[in-house]
C-alpha cells in the first residue's frame, strides 16, 4: 500500500494529461462521473507503476523512493483495474507495460486535444453489395481513423447505403435500385445540410462497386470539400501517409472508329479483347494507368488529387478527339477513393457523356451498369 503524500501538483497533472480517465489499455471509463447514476464525484486512484515501498508491486529498494512522487510513474486508474495491477495480476503488469500504457493513453489524449476547433469533420459512410460480399463501415470504427486531421462532428455517421440489402449485383435491377437509393438517402440526409452550411467538410468511408462510387462523386461533385478516405491492407488503416506520388500514364491509339472506351487499370489490368467482347472490333481504346497495378497503392492524399488531375486532362483530350457529344464508354479497375475522385471530376455540362461498366465473373465479364449523362 503506497505511503507516500503526492504533491497536489502532481495529483492535478496526472488529472490533466488523463483527461480523468482510466489509463489501464481499453478502459478509458470517466473517474469523475457515476456511469448509473451520472452522479459527479472523484473515483480516481493513483496508482505507481514503480512502487513507492521496496516491497510493494514492482518495488525496488534504489529507485522505489526516487520515484515515488515522479509524474511519470504514476497511473490514474479505475478501481478494477488499480487492484487488477497491484493485487491480482501483479506479475502480468511489468514496469514496461505499465509505462507502455501511460505513454500510448497520454499520446492519444494530447492529439485530441491539439486538433484545432474547426477541424470538425462529419463522417460519411457507403455501403452496397460487391458480389456476395456485404460490407458494414460501421461508426465506432472508421471514427478512430479521423484523429489527428479532425475529430467528428457528431456521434455516428451519416450512412447512404443499405446494410444487409438482399439486392446483389449479379441481379438484373440491381443498379437501379441501388443509384435510387443512394440519390434518395443523398437527398434526404445529406443535401439539406449540405446546403443549409451546417455541413462543410465531409470525411467519406465506402466500400461499393465501382459505378456506384463514381456516381457518389457526382453527387459529391467538387465543390464541397470531402476527405475521401482509402482501405489499406498492408497496414490494416484508413490513415493516410504523408504525400506520395504515382505517375499516372495516359495512351491510346486513334482510330475511325465510331465508338472510344477508356480503361483505368489501376487495380489490375484490362485486355483490349475484355472490351471488344462488349463493344465489338471497331472501338478506340483508350488507357490510364500505373506501372504495376493493384489494389493497395493508394497511401496518400496526392495520390488522389493526381488522379482527379489526370482524368480532367484526359476527358478534355478526348472531347478534343472525339467531340463532345460521343459516348466514352469506360472500364474501371480502380481503388475505392479514386472512383469517388473519378466521379467528383467528371462535369456533367462539360464532359461528354459516361456509360460505366462493371466487371461480373457470374455474368461472363463486363456488364453496362449506369450512365452518366451530359447536359
């Protein structure tokens, strides 16, 4: 049991830099609040990690009154876990581990605490079915990803898809249900807001076929300001990196052909004779592209940026080509933020008109899913 009087400058940093929550990893529970009766009184114990006594948990005869009135070898704990520590387990919390999650709770609550007061971000999630897969970006999840840039703006998210649709997209009205739904819940929960200047930064979360991640950038569009977030495998994250570049390579051959289609082959790549199998023999095919595709390079904002940059470029290269009245057919192998990106770029009164496809192994290859129509 400690025997030593902490100094109350100490008792009021160690309250500080814990924002008077427990310390012990995965508690976080409030020590000035009764969670039953919400009823406001100190529940707090100071806890050494080091003891203050020889003999006492993790003692030691040298540096155990060294350290016995040091802030950084005190813990705000809980009761649960203050006898958890010093009774129960006491073998199984080691000085380093101990320290490990002092360091790791005081880091996280000075990040919170550094972010400026508009750095107020509402998060956005979308989900559909990607063939018999069906996604759920929940809010207690995806929310831990904002910290550093922003912190939420409220406690949940504004969710535009359908959780457990029955819908798949191997089913023959499956994208026109879906875009109506997605306008409808864009319309109703998202638009109003948009406009009445409640919301002004969006952080967007989706895991959707590829279309319909388009067509969200349209709605989007590129006026509002909108953090399109990035699924990383390698690391499990939806945190970006600090900026990385990627070279994104535009080719293609003109021909007399009366049709053109455009190939992104970023997440894998696509065989002209994938698109003649659609189209027929007489099509132009156009390409954007990096030089090893796949699913996880996206790591940065630039990245994403670069993207939009790109495609600009190559849709007014094509109405330069083709006019602006041709249908550019297009064929995307793209991450999820770079179809938003794809979409948000894409001018409806000066760009001509999209017919995406989407690729469906039970429906023999690419199918047309939607168009996006010039005005």
């Amino acid at each position: 049991m400690s025997t030593t009087t902490i100094s109350s400058m100490n008792k009021y940093l160690l309250w500080v830099r814990s924002a008077g929550r427990c310390q012990y990893i995965g508690c976080n529970k409030e020590l000035h609040t009764d969670i039953l009766t919400k009823k406001r009184f100190n529940q707090s114990y100071i806890a050494h990690i080091v003891a203050d006594q020889p003999d006492g948990p993790r003692g030691d005869k040298i540096r155990s009154p060294l350290l016995a009135n040091d802030i950084d070898n005190l813990m705000l704990l809980c009761d649960s876990h203050h006898r958890l520590i010093d009774k129960i387990e006491v073998s199984a919390h080691s000085e380093p581990i101990l320290l490990e999650m002092k360091r790791e709770h005081e880091e996280r609550i000075r990040n919170v605490t550094s972010i400026h007061p508009d750095k107020k971000s509402f998060i956005v999630s979308y989900n559909a079915n990607i063939g018999d897969n069906t996604p759920n970006v929940t809010y207690p999840y995806i929310s831990n990803f904002l910290l550093p840039d922003y912190f939420p703006s409220q406690d949940s998210s504004i969710d535009l898809g359908v959780v457990n649709s029955l819908n798949k997209d191997s089913d023959p009205d499956f994208w026109e249900i879906e875009i109506k739904n997605l306008k409808r819940k864009f319309d109703r929960y998202l638009l109003p807001r948009i406009k009445s200047g409640e919301i002004n930064h969006i952080s967007l979360f989706g895991f959707a076929p590829i279309p319909l991640l388009i067509r969200l950038g349209v709605l989007m569009n590129d006026i509002l300001t909108v953090d399109v977030r990035q699924k990383r495998r390698v690391p499990d994250t939806w945190v970006f990196d600090q900026d990385i570049e990627t070279e994104y390579i535009y080719g293609g051959k003109l021909r007399s052909a009366n049709l053109i289609a455009l190939k992104i082959e970023l997440s894998g790549d696509i065989t002209d004779d994938r698109i003649k199998k659609v189209l027929g023999e007489d099509v132009s095919i156009y390409s954007i592209r990096i030089d090893n595709p796949n699913n996880d390079f996206v790591k940065s904002r630039k990245q994403i940026k670069d993207f939009g940059n790109k495609v600009k470029h190559v849709l007014n290269d094509l109405k330069k080509k083709h006019g602006q009245d041709v249908v550019l057919h297009l064929f995307p192998a793209m991450p999820v933020a770079l179809a938003v990106e794809l979409g948000r770029v894409w001018m409806p009164k000066a760009d001509m008109t999209l017919k995406i496809y989407d690729q469906n192994s039970n429906l023999g290859g690419f199918i047309e899913a939607l168009s996006l129509k010039h005005e």
